[in-house]
C-alpha cells in the first residue's frame, strides 16, 4: 500500500539483510519511523510492545523473530527458547502460534548448518503468503461490495463500517477488512468508511485513519459509540470486520467492542462481514467465548492518551482521576450467530464448522 505515494510493507529485510525493519506503529499517526530488529529479544520486544500488530503480522514478525535467533545460534536448544520466547509474548491471536509451529517443524529436522537460511527464506515465504491471501480476501469481499453498490441509485456510495485496525498495517500488506475496500476504491466504486476510533489504543482513529487517508479512500473518523446510531439511520450498508482468532465452529475474536458492533447490526438489519486469511481460524477451539485466552493489558492504555500538542511535540496525557483503578480486557468475542458470512481467500463461507469445511476440507 502506499505511504505518501511510495509502495510500502510492514516489514521486509533491512538492506544488506543484517536486520528486519518494521514501521514502529506505536508512534503512527504522528510521526512515521522505522524500528530495526536485530535480535530474537528486538522481535518479542516489537510484538509484546505493540511496534507490530495484527494477528497476521504478529505472525510473520514470529517468523522474522526465529531467524534473528537461529542466526546468532541455530542449536535445539535456541530453536526451543526462541519458540517459548516468542510465543509468550501475546496469548490471543493463533497466527502467533500457527507461524512458531510451522517454523519449528520445518526447521527442527535440519542439520544446524542449514537452518538460518532455512528460517529466512520460511519467514520471506510467511510474508508473501499472507500479501496473496489478502489478494484472495479482496476479490471475495469485493464482489460483495459490488452488489451493494448496484442496488444504490447512480453515485450514491456504499458506508462501510469497520472496528480496530485490520488494514495492511495489521497483515504484511493490503490487509483483511480492508483489502475488499482497497480493491473497491481501486476499482472505482464510490465507497465511504466510517472509522472506529477503537478505545483505548485508538488503533482505529491513529491506524485505519491513517493508511485510508494516505492511500486516497474516502472515509469519517467516529466515536465508538456512534455506530449504532448510523446503522438506525440507514447510514451504514455493510460492516466489515477483521479477527485474531476464529473458532472451527465460526465465533470471532476481535477488538473489544467488535461483539458490540455485531449487536446494532443485527438489531438493524446491516449485514456482518468478517475478513479472515485461512491461517486465523484455530480448528482446535469450538466455544470461541469459553475457550480463547483473553488479554488483558495494561490499565494505563485506559487511564492515558497519547496526542499532539499544540508545539507540535507528542506527549502522554491522564484521561482519569488519580487513584481510579481501570481494566482493559483487549478482545472480546462476536458468536457466529450474529455474523452474516466470513470472508476467507476462498470465498465467503457460513459461520459454521460446516460452511469452513466446504472451503478448507
């Protein structure tokens, strides 16, 4: 996607290919800066720390993050560290998982010469991997899109509703949530976002805001709490969603607030999308409110705000009184039953074990 015009990912191979280089997201919208990754504590550091996030590239920085370690030492041992190390760094999004695992079974086997490169050129592949299969989200969520949008009089545009941050910050490139409306907008179709501003981190109003106004995509920064009233008024046609983790059954873990959102549009009749790249459904799990690990994060994301001043210069403010305690549970889960189909790269599927099954056998 673009970045004042210039072609860019989250995280690619620094030139001469001693690091990995990453857009440092804790300091967006305000100042765009590139953090450098050069050992396997860099990597957990950048997730844990939210420099990178996303369930995809969470993923793919894990990825990133066993060549860093294997580089420095490619013995059982440090493929066994680094796995615990990196896994440890955030419980809720399975691509963390999914991506440790993958690298582990195809790296353990080989004689300890081979693995560094082995693991780079896995972690390269992890990253294009997930570039084509936001390529595969945008055709499915695009044909979508298209059908709204012919069943609206001559020019008028199509409101899309989206939570958090699923752009192509939060994947390698293109995005899940987004990649539907990036292809529409690329397409010509006349659309318009509503953002979230998605409390407490913001990621919608500092992230999607962000990557929609570079990229030219119309779209209108709102309270979180304004959704509901847009659907009331007929002023949103289609809400499109991301996810950390969704369950063999169809429920969805995403940003708290998400099962809010999937709430109002059902109550109005708005069609509930969920963009999912395949590596995202976690086929162990089936009670998605039961069973996946839920993060709390620290009180002060609730209690404080980071903003501009009016210098210029960027600082930390309390939004609370001294002394009020605050929990900040960092997802929440959407039950299948209130979503109206899930957007994977190969087609939309039910929300139901037997609607992935047709899809993914």
């Amino acid at each position: 996607m673009n970045v004042q015009g210039r072609p860019t990912r989250t995280i690619w191979p620094s030139a001469g290919g001693a690091a990995v280089e990453i857009i440092d997201q804790t300091q967006l919208p305000h100042v765009f800066a590139v953090a450098r990754l050069a050992t396997l504590d860099d990597a957990a550091h950048a997730i844990r720390a939210m420099l990178v996030r996303g369930a995809p590239l969470i993923g793919a920085t894990a990825a990133w993050g066993l060549w860093l370690a294997l580089r420095a030492d490619p013995s059982d041992a440090a493929l066994a560290h680094a796995h615990a190390t990196l896994l440890a760094t955030r419980p809720t999004a399975v691509n963390l998982r999914w991506a440790l695992d993958r690298g582990r079974a195809h790296l353990a086997p080989l004689r300890q010469a081979e693995r560094a490169d082995a693991a780079r050129a896995l972690a390269i592949a992890i990253c294009d991997e997930d570039v084509a299969l936001n390529r595969g989200l945008a055709a499915a969520g695009l044909a979508l899109i298209r059908a709204l949008a012919a069943r609206k009089p001559a020019g008028q545009r199509v409101n899309i509703l989206t939570h958090c941050n699923a752009g192509w910050l939060a994947t390698v490139d293109l995005g899940t949530a987004t990649a539907p409306i990036y292809a529409a907008h690329d397409a010509g179709l006349p659309i318009h976002v509503w953002v979230d501003e998605t409390r407490p981190r913001n990621q919608g109003a500092s992230l999607t805001a962000w990557e929609l106004l570079n990229h030219g995509v119309p779209h209108t920064v709102i309270a979180d709490n304004a959704g509901g009233h847009l659907m009331q008024h007929g002023q949103v046609d289609l809400v499109i969603v991301g996810t950390d983790r969704t369950t063999a059954s169809g429920d969805v873990c995403n940003k708290v607030g998400t099962y809010l959102k999937a709430l109002a549009a059902h109550d109005n009749g708005v069609p509930f999308y969920v963009a999912l790249p395949s590596p995202s459904i976690d086929w162990t799990v089936h009670d998605g409110v039961r069973e996946i690990p839920i993060e709390e994060r620290s009180a002060r994301e609730v209690t404080h705000l980071a903003g501009r001043l009016p210098d210029g210069s960027v600082a930390a403010v309390a939004l609370t009184p001294e002394g009020s305690p605050a929990a900040n549970p960092a997802f929440d889960v959407t039950p299948a039953r209130l979503i109206t189909g899930l957007i994977t790269e190969r087609g939309v599927a039910e929300p139901s074990e037997a609607g992935l099954r047709r899809l993914f056998p």
